[in-house]
C-alpha cells in the first residue's frame, strides 16, 4: 500500500476529522460526527482508496514511497 496523501492533505485531514467529532460530541452533529474518523485515519495512515480509484497522489512523488 503506498502513500497518496501529502503532508498539507494529511493535516487538513486529520484537522478536518477532529473538527467534525468535536461537532457530534459536543454539537448539533451528534452520531454524524463519527464520520471523522474516515478523514483522521486516511490522514494518519497516509493513504486515500478515493485518491487510489481517481489516480491522484498528493505526495509529491511518482513512486509513492
């Protein structure tokens, strides 16, 4: 499984992420908030399917790594 996600993506990412549990724990969100955690983990392993299925690699190089 190589890295497609870049070192800005992977902060908006998980940023992003725990915005939105915050929101469902502590606001209108409720139970949707769980839908965070697909952004914290795509962030913290540094890996999109998304981005595998449309050819897009935010890393900046060809391979990978």
């Amino acid at each position: 499984m190589a890295t497609n996600v870049g070192s800005l993506d992977r902060l908006l990412r998980i940023a992003a992420g725990a915005i939105l549990l915050l929101l469902g724990a502590f606001g209108p969100l409720g139970w949707w908030g769980l839908i965070g955690l697909a952004p914290i983990a795509t962030g913290l392993l540094r890996w999109c399917p998304a981005y595998t299925l449309i050819g897009v690699n935010t890393c900046g190089t060809a391979s990978g790594t």
